[in-house]
C-alpha cells in the first residue's frame, strides 16, 4: 500500500497504478455510495430534487437558483444547466464524472470513474451504458486481488452522441461529436466525430451525413485526437 495518499490520488487521476483500497478512497467510495442511495431513491421528487441530489453525487458546488412559484417554469431552470438522469445509476467515486446539461443518460448507468469521465451536451444514453475509466493489470501475479495496483484512462463523450443500450465504453477512448455508437456495443478505440460504429470491438459502420456545421467545437473539455 503507499505511504502517501496525496501521491496515490494524483497517480488515480493520471491513469497510472495507484491502490484503491486505501483508507481515504475507500471513504470517498462510501460517500458516493450513501449519495447515489439518496438519488435512487427519489423517483418521485422533484427536477429540483433531483438536480439537488446528482450535484451531491459528483460534488457540483454550484448554488441552485432561486426557487419559482410555477413548477414547470422552476424545473426549466436546469433543462440547460443540468443533465436529466434516470435512476438508478451506480458510481464508485462521483467526483469523477461530469456531465454537461441537456444531457439524457437513461437508467441503469454504471459508471467507474477512476479517471475523469466527460459527456457533452445534448448526448443521449439508452438503458444500461457503461463507461469504464478503470482497468487492472493483466498479469494475475501483479492484479493479485484486491491487494494489487489498478490504473486506467480517461473518457471523453463529445457533443450530440447516442450511445446505444448495453454499451460499454473502455478507458481512454475518446468518441467525438455526433457520433452513433450501436447497442450492445464495446468500444476500444478511439470514434471519430460524425461516424456510426457497432460491434465487439467496435468498428465504423460508415460517415454519416448532417447538415449540423461540423466545424463548431466542443463545448466540453478537450479530448484526445480522434482515429479509426
């Protein structure tokens, strides 16, 4: 186990081997485990509510704008701001996924977010999608259980995709903006921006044709390069 846990944290984030059994993650792990029991639990609420509620998940600071009157009018405050997330969902840490808003991801997510997860805007997610950021070394002496190191790869979801249900995205794949990815797909590589892929692994399926102008950016962070 290492000494230092500042160290360890950074080596998570970066992708590289870190220890995930340690006192302090394991802490943060429960805390996303308490917040994520909150939020499935809260099919009834409010959109209020459940914004509330997923910011508590990934530890969004943000302060809520005021309250209105009209609750259709108070629930159109977050239609830009936040995502629309079905539950139930699953997450290991929360801190590590961040989902811009008019996003949909329908129920059943899982998420492990050893490494930063980013979705764009306007992206939607069928039932049962899975982003894994984290992996663990292939050799069963160095995996050695639970005792041994994990690593892993950030994702990036550009703007306006649709993941099929039962996907699962792998780490460090990038899949750019507008793109088809089928259901029951597993994607290992890279996804170029415009393109439908499907299959185990995935491969492009074809370009599609848009009208939308395919020279506008991203409005989430930057990601890798993309390639076939």
């Amino acid at each position: 186990m290492p000494a230092d846990a500042q160290e360890n944290h950074r080596c998570m984030l970066a992708g590289e081997p870190y220890y995930a059994n340690t006192p302090e993650l394991s802490a943060v792990r429960q805390r996303c485990k308490l917040a994520i029991k909150r939020f499935n639990a809260c099919e009834d609420s409010t959109r209020r509510r459940q914004v509330e509620l997923w910011r508590d998940i990934v530890q969004d600071t943000r302060p809520l704008p005021p309250l209105l009157s009209d609750p259709e009018a108070d629930a159109a405050q977050f239609s830009t701001t936040d995502p629309f997330v079905e539950a139930p969902v699953c997450m290991d840490y929360g801190t590590q996924v961040h989902i811009a808003g008019g996003t949909f991801i329908n129920a059943n997510s899982t998420w492990i977010d050893t490494c930063h997860i980013y979705v764009g805007e306007r992206v939607l997610f069928a039932p049962n999608v899975s982003c894994y950021s984290g992996t663990h070394p292939l050799d069963p002496a160095v995996r050695d259980g639970l005792a041994g190191p994990e690593m892993g790869g950030e994702i990036h979801i550009e703007d306006d995709c649709w993941i099929g249900g039962n996907a699962i995205i792998l780490p460090g794949v990038t899949i750019g903006r507008g793109s088809t990815v089928g259901a029951g797909s597993v994607v290992t590589r890279n996804v170029p921006p415009f393109h439908v892929v499907a299959g185990n692994p995935a491969r492009i399926i074809r370009k599609m044709e848009t009208t939308m102008d395919q020279s506008a950016t991203t409005t989430m962070d930057p990601a890798s390069e993309t390639s076939e």
